[in-house]
C-alpha cells in the first residue's frame, strides 16, 4: 500500500528543550540547541514561524511553552515542528498521545530533527510513537532507580533527601557527587534561638519572628529563583511545628529517627508543641513508655498501661486546665496559647491497670518518677563498688581454673564409663552372632533385646554427661560475671539509659512483677539476693570493729565464711590469697 502525503507547504515551530533531571546530562544546552537548529533550518530552507526555548523535564505533563505550541499549532499558524532529538517533544504519554493526535488530525505534518524526518504516515507515526515510549521507559527506568536510591539513602543511611530545610544547608560532593544536609552556619544559631527564646524567655511565637526577621535581620538562603527573604509567618510555624527539630525523618518512605544535626531534644519539641496551641504538630496518642510489657497489675493480674498528661498554669489568670488535641485557650480567660507568655506547663506520665480483667479493679495509678524511684532504690539493694566487682570476678577466675581441674576428673571418669558401655554393647552383640548362640541358647532375643535398649539409653545419658560438664561450668562462670556487672553498673545504666534499656533492667531483677497499693513488687533472682546478704553480712561485720582496722582483723580470722559463702557459694578456696587481695582495698 503506498503511503501518501500532504504537499501543503510546511511553516515550523523551533522547540528547544533542556532538563535539570539526569536524562539531560547528554543533551546539548537550550542556546546550543536554538544555534544548531537555525542553522539547519537555513541550510535547508524551511521556514521558521517561532522559536521556543523551555527548561522543563518532559516527564511530568504542564509544560507552559509546549501547551502553547500546540495551541497554536491547533490554530493553524504552523503544521510542523523542528527539534533535536524526538524526545525532545515528550516523555510521558499525554504529551506524545497529544502530539500524535495532532498529526491524525493532518494538523502536524512533519516532526523533524536534523538526523531524521517523521511525516504523517502510518509507518512514521507508528515508529514516532515508539521513540516517545522509549523516552517514557528510560525515565520511568531512571525514575525507578532514582527512587530507590533515595530509600536506601532515607532508611538505611538516615539522611534527609530534598530541599534542606531552614537551618540547613544541601551539600555535594565534587568527586562523588554524593548529596548530604549540613547545619547552616548563619542561619541554624539565629534558628534555635529563637525558638530558645519561646521556650525559655516568655517570648510569644510571634514576637520571637519578630525579633528574628527585625533585630537579627533573619534572611532565607538565596537561590536562583528565590531567597534573600524573611522568614514568613506560615513557614515559621511550619518549623516550628516539623519534627526534623528534635530529629525525626519523615516522608512517605516512612519514619525515622537520626541523631545527626538536631536542635532539640524530643521533651523540648514537645513542650513547644503544647506552647503553639492549635498552630501546633498534633497531639500524638500513641507512645512508647518503658515498663508496660513487663508489669502485671498484683490484684487482678491484668497488663498496666501507662498514659500521658499535659496540664497549662494560664499566666493571666493562674488557672489550670488540661491541653487536649482541641485546647487552643484558656478555659477561664480565653487567652489563647499561643499568645501566652511563658505558661507553666506540666506534664505528667501514669501507671496503672487496664482492668480488662476486672472492671472493679480497686488499683490506683503509680506516677513515672515514684516508679523509677522505687525501682533505683531495689537496684541500689544490689549496688556494689567496681573494686569488689573486679575482686569477685578474679576469685570466680581462680575457682572456674580450679574446677576445671575438677572438671577433667570428672569428666575423664564419665569417659571411661562411656567407653565401658560401648564395650558392652560390642560384646553384647558378639554373644547374639557368635556360632554357639544359633538357637538362641546362650543369650534369647528378648534377653539382648532388653539388655541392648538398656546400654543404648545408658550410652546416651553419659554421653550427655559428657557435653553438660563443661557447659555447666562455663554458663556458672558467665553468670557470676555478667551478676557482678550489673549489680556494679544497674544503676547508672538506668539513671541514662533509654526506655527499651530501663525495660531490660527492670526485667532482669526478676520474672514475677507487679504493682500493687502503688508499690512494684519483684521476685528477684537468686543471684541478687545472695549479693544483697553478702552486703549485709559485711556491714554487720564491719560494725564490730574500727573502720580502719576491719580488714586487718578480717585477715586474723581467714575468709569469713559468710562472706565466702554469701557471695561465692560453699567452694573451698585459699584464704591467704583472697585475704591479702581483700586488703588491697582498703
């Protein structure tokens, strides 16, 4: 079938295109582009209607210039276009479906480029058509690894990707090319500051803009197309209210907490929040309170959950009331919160059963401080010096060497039981096969059945002997040491440690917890109750005498056997040496 095509004189349109994007990283500059295709259009003598020139990516529909274009095209005051490269015309299927509507409608003649021409026939609108889905599916490719890259860059490397924030800096390195967010040297002090100013100095949030943006002379980074600008009402309580100050990530690849280059903590961020009233990050329900999964309610045995409070003293009025998701004001004087001046702000967090069990639950709620003190006064039960820590440990050093000489008695003992029962066994089995027992009347089946099952199951239990001799000592051994440490270190462990770190510890003194008359109750491991009695068993002795010869009178009478047996179990061990160490201490 042969094609036909339109004679009607040709007038073009010149379109030149550039992106930002990485799909342009090969392609020529918009005043390169314009250059080139002058020149060609001279050179073959087309007529030219209009030149346009826009540095816009193709991949996403909107491009002002290229809407235009067509617009006219539609109109009639051109039928063709002259471009670099087809994908130049688009990279998403509007625009190429558009365009190649066009040429159905005998409006677009002729796409060319100075390599190619696609007029308005089958075959070249069918193969113009392919050029645009090709251009499609290397940005969709290019898009895709994009994208990918920013989530292993967002949740594994925990770095924010986009536009630096206010206080922030974008980064690039010249060599890799890698992209990263620095602190603003000019801009991030005069930022905290001012919110410093809100937390701190009864500074309302607008007055502290103001002295921001008047009296420190505040400006926003200059760009290209913006900047060099005032910080904005709007964008002030933006930040204010944009958890990335105390150092939480978030996008739509999710959550995700970083140390890096935050400007206040997590219990500041919050209180500013209260402060905002309504102009603040909502109110979030949902928290993660240390203790909740291991404490048991001691009347009903239901689970405890813990719940969160913030009370406002209204510095007008004086007047408390509770900060709900909807408290924008004081309830007494209608002074809104945000306009309040330095407001006492109290907050307060709760203990207390969730009575699923029984709805008459008669336990009341235990505040997080008497919790935690409560279970710092259980630790320092157990609380010893590094010095006797790293005492008992080289005395468990010297016993575990002792018993391990024990040990390989012990153990060489259960070889040669093992070794005896496998002999049995053989000799067992050479009685069944032996000639003289081919009617059975040396030794019956039932008989070497019985005795066969009786030396297997005896095989094994030795055999098992054998593996749990050593490993009883060695989990002992470890024990006694990881014991040491944390009665050493609990406390300090706790006093900084995070809420899954206070968990763990407070889970680690015993398996059975409870509350009850607002009171935690442990059953508390053996192990720190004979630390606790071997506490007490020295301050008792060392009352009976003056405490600066104690020790010295410890050494007439050997190792108190309370003591040793206290602490380190009823083990025979060298008085002389443990006494000369113990001095050392004094």
């Amino acid at each position: 079938m042969n094609e036909t095509v339109n004679k009607t004189p040709l007038k073009y349109f010149i379109y030149c295109r550039k992106s930002s994007d990485s799909e342009d990283k090969q392609i020529l500059s918009l005043p390169a582009q314009v250059r080139e295709l002058t020149e060609y259009s001279k050179k073959m003598g087309l007529k030219i209607i209009d030149t346009y020139q826009e540095s816009q990516t193709a991949f996403k529909i909107g491009r002002p210039f290229f809407n235009e274009m067509l617009t006219r095209v539609s109109n009639g005051e051109a039928n063709a276009v002259l471009v670099w490269q087809a994908n130049r015309i688009a990279r998403n299927s509007k625009d190429s479906g558009d365009f190649i509507y066009l040429m159905d409608e005998e409006k677009i003649q002729e796409l060319r480029t100075p390599s190619k021409s696609y007029l308005n026939t089958p075959n070249d609108k069918f193969t113009l058509s392919i050029e645009f889905t090709m251009a499609k599916k290397d940005s969709d490719d290019k898009s895709e690894n994009v994208k990918r890259g920013n989530r292993e860059k967002f949740l594994q490397r925990k770095q924010w990707i986009g536009v630096a924030k206010p206080g922030y800096l974008n980064t690039i390195n010249p060599l890799t090319k890698e992209t990263g967010i620095k602190l603003d040297p000019v801009r991030f002090p005069l930022l905290k500051k001012a919110i410093k100013l809100i937390l701190n100095e009864s500074y309302t949030p607008m007055q502290a803009l103001y002295k921001l943006n008047n009296e420190w002379e505040y400006r926003s980074r200059v760009t290209k197309r913006q900047g060099g600008k005032p910080m904005s009402k709007s964008g002030w309580y933006k930040l204010l209210s944009d958890p990335y100050l105390y150092g939480l990530l978030v996008r739509k690849e999710g959550e995700i907490m970083s140390d890096k280059q935050k400007m206040f903590s997590y219990d500041e961020f919050n209180r500013l929040q209260i402060m905002l009233g309504s102009k603040g990050r909502p109110h979030i329900t949902k928290h993660d309170f240390a203790f909740k999964e291991v404490l048991r309610c001691g009347e009903c045995g239901g689970s405890i959950t813990a719940e969160e409070r913030w009370q406002i003293i209204c510095p007008v009025c004086k007047t408390k009331f509770h900060k709900g998701k909807t408290t924008i004001k004081c309830n007494e004087c209608n002074t809104l919160i945000e306009e309040m001046k330095n407001p006492k702000i109290l907050h307060y967090v709760h203990y207390h059963c969730t009575k699923k069990i029984n709805k008459n639950c008669s336990q009341g709620s235990i505040p997080l401080d008497k919790l935690e003190e409560q279970v710092d006064a259980e630790l320092k039960r157990y609380e010893i010096s590094e010095k006797f820590r790293d005492w008992a440990i080289e005395y468990l050093n010297e016993l575990n060497n002792k018993e391990t000489n024990d040990r390989e008695i012990v153990r060489g003992n259960i070889k040669d039981s093992y070794d005896d029962c496998v002999k049995q066994l053989d000799n067992l089995l050479k009685l069944k096969i032996s000639p003289r027992n081919i009617n059975g009347s040396v030794i019956s089946e039932e008989e070497y059945t019985s005795q066969r099952k009786y030396l297997l199951q005896e095989k094994e239990n030795l055999l098992e002997k054998i593996n749990d001799t050593n490993q009883r000592i060695n989990n002992w051994h470890e024990l006694s040491v990881r014991t040491f440490n944390f009665a050493c270190y609990a406390r300090h462990w706790f006093a900084n440690g995070d809420l899954k770190r206070k968990t763990q510890i407070l889970n680690a003194l015993g398996s059975d917890l409870i509350i009850k008359d607002r009171n935690i109750q442990i059953d508390g491991q053996k192990h720190f109750f004979l630390i606790e009695k071997g506490k007490e068993d020295l301050v008792v002795l060392a009352k009976k005498f003056e405490p600066t010869k104690w020790l010295e009178l410890l050494a007439q009478n050997d190792l108190p056997e309370a003591f040793r047996t206290s602490w380190l179990g009823d083990r025979d061990s060298n008085p002389d040496k443990q006494l000369q160490k113990l001095r050392s201490y004094r």
